[in-house]
C-alpha cells in the first residue's frame, strides 16, 4: 500500500479535488462540466501510462545494473553487505537497497531525488575522479566507489557502492592522533642567567624552569626529561601538538616572565618539534627546528615537518652574546678558507645598501691582507648607497667591483663565494653565482628564514648583532694584522653599523660600541659618515610627501606612496624611518609599488618583531627592519592583508 500511494500519489490527490469542480460545474455548465470529465479521464490515463514507462524505464536500469555486475537479480544487489544507489545522468536516483534506504531514507522520503542531495555536491568529484572518497553520515563514515553502466538505450548512468569503514577509520584517527614526536626545548640565556644570579639562586632559577616545563608536558600528556642545565627532551603525540597550538605555547610566555626576588629573570626558550615518518628522523628534525628557532632570536616553538617550518612567538629580541669565542673560530675557519682558494667574490644583497656594501668592502679588506684576488658584485643601477660606492671608487678601488655579468666568467672551481647581509638565495645580487660555486660562506645577521642558503661550507649567523657590518669588524680584529682597515674601509663598516641602528638608537648591544670604538681608532670619520646619509632636495620632498599621507592603525604607522620615482627604495625606507618619531607608533610601514611587485618597507623600535609580520608576505629581515616583495597582487589587497596580520601579531602577542 505504501508503494502504490508513492506511486500514485498524485493521482490519489488531484482526482477528488477535480470531481469536486466538476460537480460544482454540473449545476451552472453541463456542457462545460462533461468536458472536464473528459479531459480528467485523459489526464489519469496519460499519468498511469506516464507512470507505467517509468517503470519499465526503472526494470531496464537494473537489468543494466545486473549485467554490469554480472549478478542476475536484484535481490543480490539486496544482499550485498554495503549500500548501493544507482542513478542517470542528471542526478535522479532510480533505485537503492534496503541498506541504503536504512541508511539515508530513515525519514521515508521519496524515491525520486537528487544523489547531490543525498550525498552532497562532493559526489561529482568521486564520479569525475573515480577514487574512493570518504562521505561522513550519521556519525559513520563510509568509502565511496563509482561504476558506470548503460542501459538498453545507451544512456549512460551510474551506481555507487557505500562500504562502512566506520571501525578502520577510528582505528586510523586513533593511529595517526597517538603518532609520537620529538620534542626539544633549550633555554636561550643560561650563560646571562649564571652571570646576573648567584649560583645558589640560579639553582632555584633553573629549578623553576624545570617545574614550568614538567607541568607544560603534563598538562598535554607528554613525558619529559631532562638532559642539561636548560635542555629538556619531551615526548609529545599528534593530539598533544594540536592541543599545543590551539594554546599558541604560553609555555613561552611563562618563562618570558619568570621573576626572582622581585627581579626580572628574562629568561626565554627556543623549541624546536620534529614530525616525521619515524622517530629517529623526528629527533634529527627536532635538533634542526631548535638550531632554526636559536639562529631566528630564540623565545619561539619551531616546527619541522620535511622541508617545511611553522613558527610560533618570537615577540622578544634575541639575547646578546658577550662571549667572542665563536667569532674567533669562525675568523679562524674564514682565514683558512680563504688562504686555500685561487680568489673571492663578495655578493651582497640586491638593492646594497650601506650595510651590504659596506660590510662587502670590510670582507675585501681581509682578503686583500692575506695577498688572494677579491672582487664585489654589485649593480649600480639599482644600489641604495651609491655614495658610498662613487667613494670608493674615487679612492681608487673601481677596478674591485664588478656587474653580475662579469662575476660569472670569474667564477671558477676554486672560487670562495662569499655572501653578506643576506642568506635568501633568491635576494642576493647574482643568484646564478650560488648555483656553480663549489665553495661558499654566508656573513648575516638577520632573523633566519627556511629557504636560506643550504650548502654553505661555513654558516656565519648572529641574530643578536646589529648589522652584518659589525660582524664583519669583529671578524676583522681576529685575522692577521688590523692594520688592513683602513679609514676608508673603517667609514663603510661605521655606515653600516649607523644605517642598520638609526643611529646607535636601536639595537644597539656592548659588541656594537665596541666595533664602533675600534673603526673609530681605525680613522673612522663621523663627518664623513654622516655625508654617506645625505639626500638631495627632490628625495626630501617625496620622503615628506609620503609622511603627509600616513594614518595610523592599531599602533602602527601605514602609508602608500603613490609615486613613480627612481629612488623609490631608498625613499621609501626612509620615510619608514621618519615615521617612528610620530608619538605612540610602535611600528611604520610604507606600501609602493615598483617592477610589477607590491613592497613593503618596514622599521619598529623593537616593541613590534616587524620580520615576523613580513614573513606573512614572504618577505624577512630584522626585528626592527624588514621588508617584502609581492607579486600577482594589488597595493589595497596588501593594505587590507596587512591591517589583518597586524592584528594578528597583537592578538599573539
């Protein structure tokens, strides 16, 4: 009875509602009213007709599907132990079993519907695809598998096959959630931390370290133990690092502001988390990511899962080392180097700048004094410190620079490539160099990024410097005789050191008066460094033009330069620099576009971690100053972009 009222249901509706009219009708149109008995007659004989095609239609379909699955009956189809449903080509479902039915129709509706309703839009990329898929329904989950038949009349339609799996993918959840990884926390300042405390204060210091990480690793089921004095192996699962994330690690903000006896500790942790496919590969990642998350400035979680990182905090600055025993080494190592190759090409970053270039003109100083060849890359077109370019050139040192051009027929198997102020492959001055030299060495000191320099021979990265410059006068004082730094070269380092600290306002540590002291006794002339930052009248104008048309948000300080100028970088990164005198600023940015690419020029205080935000773009740098290139884009989609990652960085913070 149910079937024939699905069936006929129509029929069962309309019928008496017509012979109510028709008996209306009777009494004012007789005539009227047997014509519409006529065509009411007509009307269920084209319905029952039009029902009984249907139906044979219907038999002709699973005839196809029996033939198809070589079963013989239907009632096989009803057997099997998973949900079938077949429909045509426009999505019309014509039939199902019985375990399809329990299964999706528990609330009887109607055989006539659309898959995509039933099953949802997806199930059309299942039929182009023809891969199983997984369709979640009523708390089960079922893989889906496709067929395709033909009936009698070659139309096309197709049947589904529902398997329940509910209990393999449980089990595959399950799996996948209690995956075990490898866990490595450091603390960034045991060395300051013994130096400011008593040793029976730093017993309690560390102590309460070792208690902040025991009950973060509790609190997330994970085992620890400890290794060293601030060095801490954790065991953590899948679901303990998804519970990790969703409480952004606060464990960093517990140790940040840890205090002891009213006094301030500035204690930080670099974590660093390794996913991988085995456990001893975790490990090895995890040392990686906490390498990674040290060369970045410490106080962040990094996690490494094959060549891919995800950062989380950094909102502190780096610590500073006092201690020179590293760059002794390395001076030690470079020295080595050096005395072993035919002859060096210095490259810094496009766009120099007075730090690039000047710490490029420091490294040639040192290769000069142990009697090797030594030539800088660079381009004049597009170098911001020109001056000190045009500088060293009149003092006769023309014939040391050379175009990107040029630098590829020098390079030879025995070349030593030496990178400054950068460690971004894509960012240096000739990027063809680093794919053809045998032997390379990277001088930086901004924050480390992923896709930095891979097959360097020696990694020279201080985070915690000021500027590449002061690196590389440090490095000088330890190779041969200093009387090589002459006082043109000790101008270019100090430039550096100027640009990269406005000034010795920022960044500023004990090492970086220290390397200023010592250029300044290598005949360093402030005077003359000064000139190297002059700017000529139409620079002026454009750097306040831009300033005008700042407007602050959320603390920082936004503006678009709408302008087409040559000097476009330099203006713009000055502009960024004025901007911070503006009271209550936190940080600037300064949004232009130039060569097809949308940029960001960015400085801070050190308050706001500006490399942070532009990494978001792609971009990088420092703490204070950074910067990003974007392509395929718009300056008011980056404005927008920007406004929200800034909101994000204090939502973090």
């Amino acid at each position: 009875m149910r079937s024939i009222w699905r069936k006929y249901m129509f029929a069962f509706i309309a019928a008496p509602i017509a012979l109510v009219f028709l008996t209306v009708t009777w009494f004012y149109n007789k005539t009227l009213s047997v014509v519409e008995l006529i065509a009411l007659i007509a009307l269920c004989f084209g319905y029952v007709l039009y029902i009984s095609v249907k139906d044979v239609r219907i038999v002709s379909k699973l005839k196809a599907v029996s033939s198809q699955l070589d079963v013989k009956t239907t009632a096989t189809l009803q057997g099997v132990p998973f949900l079938c449903v077949a429909f045509d080509e426009m999505g019309e479902v014509f039939w199902f079993n019985d375990s399809f039915a329990e299964a999706f129709f528990k609330n009887g509706k109607s055989l006539s519907k659309d898959i995509s309703d039933i099953l949802g839009t997806q199930i059309l990329e299942i039929i182009s695809e023809k891969t199983d898929q997984i369709k979640a329904h009523n708390g089960r989950q079922y893989s889906v598998y496709c067929v395709t038949a033909n009936d009698k009349n070659d139309k096309q339609f197709y049947v589904l096959y529902l398997v329940d799996n509910t209990q393999l993918k449980q089990i595959e959840e399950k799996y996948y959630d209690t995956r075990p990884y490898a866990v490595l926390v450091t603390v960034d300042t045991v060395d300051e931390i013994r130096q400011n405390f008593k040793d029976s204060e730093c017993g309690a210091i560390f102590g309460r370290i070792e208690e902040i990480v025991d009950n973060w690793a509790s609190k997330f089921g994970c085992v620890s133990k400890k290794l060293s004095t601030g060095r801490f192996f954790v065991i953590a699962e899948e679901k303990s690092l998804r519970a990790m994330k969703e409480d952004k690690f606060k464990i960093l903000e517990y140790v940040r502001s840890l205090s002891y006896a009213d006094k301030k500790v500035n204690a930080t942790l670099s974590v660093g988390i390794g996913k991988e496919k085995t456990f001893t590969e975790s490990n090895d990642a995890a040392k990686a990511a906490v390498e990674m998350a040290q060369s970045r400035g410490g106080d962040q979680v990094a996690i490494k899962e094959g060549n891919d990182y995800t950062f989380f905090g950094g909102v502190s600055a780096g610590p500073e080392r006092s201690n020179k025993v590293r760059t002794r080494i390395v001076a030690t190592s470079f020295s080595e180097l050096i005395a072993g190759c035919d002859n060096v090409i210095v490259m810094g970053h496009r766009y120099a700048d007075l730090d690039a270039f000047g710490s490029a003109m420091g490294v040639m100083s040192i290769v000069r004094s142990l009697k090797k060849p030594v030539s800088i890359v660079t381009n004049k077109e597009t170098a911001l410190a020109l001056p000190l370019i045009k500088k060293a050139e009149q003092a006769g040192l023309g014939e040391y620079l050379i175009s990107p051009e040029k630098a590829k027929y020098m390079l030879s198997h025995n070349t030593l490539l030496v990178v400054v102020d950068t460690h971004k492959p894509y960012f240096t001055e000739c990027p063809e160099l680093l794919e053809t030299a045998n032997r390379i060495v990277v001088i930086d000191h901004h924050r480390k990024s992923v896709n930095h320099i891979q097959n360097a021979v020696l990694f020279f990265h201080a985070a915690y410097a000021s500027s590449t410059c002061e690196m590389v006068t440090e490095l000088a004082q330890y190779i041969g005789s200093s009387s090589f730094v002459d006082s043109l070269t000790a101008e270019a380092l100090l430039s550096g050191i100027m640009l990269d600290t406005r000034s010795f306002i920022l960044h500023t540590g004990v090492r970086t008066f220290e390397a200023a002291a010592y250029l300044k006794s290598r005949g360093a002339d402030m005077v003359e460094v000064k000139k190297l930052f002059s700017n000529d009248m139409g620079v002026y104008k454009y750097r306040n033009q831009i300033i005008d048309s700042a407007f602050t948000y959320n603390g920082c300080a936004i503006s678009i330069a709408d302008m087409k100028v040559d000097d476009i970088r330099l203006i713009t990164s000055q502009a960024a620099d004025e901007l911070l005198n503006i009271d209550g600023v936190k940080a600037s940015f300064v949004i232009f576009e130039v060569d097809g690419l949308v940029c960001i020029s960015t400085r801070s205080f050190g308050e706001m971690n500006v490399q942070v935000v532009m990494e978001k773009f792609g971009g990088g740098g420092h703490r204070t100053m950074a910067a990003a290139q974007i392509e395929n884009t718009t300056v008011s989609e980056v404005l927008e972009k920007l406004k929200k990652e800034i909101d994000n960085y204090f939502a973090e913070a």
